[in-house]
C-alpha cells in the first residue's frame, strides 16, 4: 500500500488581528524561525526591532519588506509611543529582539505593560531561545530553573549579586559577553562553590561550542578567556546543608501541635532526612519540657 503524502503547511492566510506580537527569532541559524513568525511579519504594518540592521537582514533572508522602527533601551520612549500610536489606530505590530525571545534579557517589557493597560491584545509567537537551547544540552536538572540575566560588569558588585542566588535551590543561567566570562566564572567558583557547570557558546551556529566541567575548571579554561559573541552559563544547584539540631527542634515542636510524638517523629524525619528513632526521643523530651 502506498503512503499517503502529507503536504508542508501552507502560510497562514488568514486576517492578521490588531495587536502587539511578540515574536522570537533565530539565535543563530537563519532556518530556525517558525513558519508562523514569517506569518506574522509578513502581515506585520510595523516591525519594532532591537537593532534594525539585524531585524533587515532576517527580513531580507525571507523575501520579507517591512517598516522597521528601532526599540532598544536607548529608544524605548520613541518607538513605544510610535508602537502605540499604530496600535490606537487598529495596526498590526511586531516586536523582535536581535535574536531569540523577546523580552529575555531584552526590551519591551514596558511596552507590553502599555498595550496590555491600553486595552490591545498581546500575543505571544513563541521560538527560539537561548535560555532553554542552553538549559535543554547542559545535562543538569531542569525541574527547577532561575534565569539570573547578565551578571554585574565589575567583580566586587558581581560577587554580591551571585551570594544572592547562593541559597537557590534551582539551576542558574546566565548570560554573559565573552570578555567577561572568564572572569565571572572565577567568582561564580569563589562564590558558590564547586558545582557543577555549562558554558554554551553560538549555539545553533558553525561553531557552537558545549563544554561542562566544575566551575573552577571552566574557569581556569583558555578557551574562555575571550571568547567571541554571547555565552550561557549554567550552574547546578548547590548540596542542601544538613539539618541542624535547631531546625529539627522547631519542626518537631510544630508537628507536636498536630501528631503524637511517634507520629510527629515519622513526619518530621522523612522532612528532614534524619533518624525516626532519635526524633522519637527528641519529641519525647520536648513534649515533656526538657
């Protein structure tokens, strides 16, 4: 029996509805937009863009012509005013960053804050990103995860902000310029220690790069020590301290409000991880006031 032959999807030709589309765009290789991305901006009245020399050459690589409108920190007033002006008036606009998902480490949240105040419809055109392309090859849990951004450019400011994340149960990701990993990752080791890390560099690009190591050893890497583009590093999280005395205490005086000392002990020692026998003489003497 022959095999049915199932036709590419056609180019969504339904009426582009009025609102404001967050789209995500390649992170480095050309082919991996999504075909609805290439919907949109192709009905798109207004395309804002991080850097439009950027935005023109993906929109060039599809044959695609559109008014571009800078949207970056430095343009944020200018062109969301403009963005809300063609809103007002029924248009269609598309906000792309320089690469990936907007709004990750990117402009536009106040813009999206607005539309969404102004009444308009925000949707979002999901793709790549390189937070989760990093976060799905590192090899490290992904059950829980913290996007932590662009660490602080100066050492004594960035060991400040990483003793802040110190405590996170989670994995951590950043993002990085390659002039400065190297640095950063010396005191991500003095900071949190010896865990265990990624660093992925042009990804989904000819050299992409994945290397995996303590964060001592990456950091001690040459090939990190200037880099060229953008790099996500991810962290593993740390090994959680033992309970101590003080917190075993507290959580059998709570369970003893509820439970039978036996009871309280099954409880608090599959918390806590610690021996059901000696919480059961522990919740006797607190029970009794000892």
């Amino acid at each position: 029996m022959a095999r049915q032959q199932i036709p590419p999807p056609a180019l969504d030709e339904a009426p582009l509805a009025p609102g404001l589309y967050v789209v995500a765009t390649p992170i480095g290789n050309l082919r991996d937009i999504t075909l609805r991305a290439l919907d949109i901006l192709a009905a798109a009245d207004l395309v804002l863009a991080e850097d439009t020399r950027v935005a023109a050459k993906l929109l060039n690589a599809y044959d695609l012509h559109k008014k571009l409108e800078r949207y970056d920190e430095h343009a944020a007033e200018r062109g969301g005013r403009r963005a809300l002006e063609a809103l007002a008036e029924g248009q269609r606009v598309a906000l792309v960053s320089d690469a990936g998902t907007p709004l990750v480490s990117d402009p536009g949240f106040r813009l999206v804050k607005e539309a969404a105040a102004a009444g308009h419809k925000v949707f979002p055109i999901p793709g790549p990103s390189a937070l989760l392309a990093g976060l799905s090859v590192s090899g490290l849990p992904t059950d829980r995860f913290l996007f932590a951004g662009f660490p602080p450019p100066k050492s004594a400011a960035r060991r400040t902000f990483l003793e802040e994340l110190a405590g996170v149960r989670a994995t951590l990701v950043f993002f990085e310029g390659g002039s400065r990993v190297a640095d950063s990752l010396a005191d991500m080791a003095a900071v949190l220690g010896e865990r265990e890390a990624v660093v992925c560099r042009e990804l989904t690009k000819l050299y992409e790069t994945v290397v995996r190591g303590s964060l001592s050893e990456l950091a001690a890497d040459p090939q990190f020590e200037a880099p060229k583009g953008e790099i996500v590093i991810l962290v593993g999280p740390g090994r959680e301290a033992a309970a101590t005395q003080a917190d075993a205490d507290q959580a059998l005086a709570d369970a003893l409000t509820r439970l039978k000392p036996a009871d309280a002990a099954a409880e608090v020692a599959k918390q806590l991880g610690l021996n059901r026998r000696d919480l059961y003489k522990r919740a006797m003497d607190l029970k009794a006031g000892r």
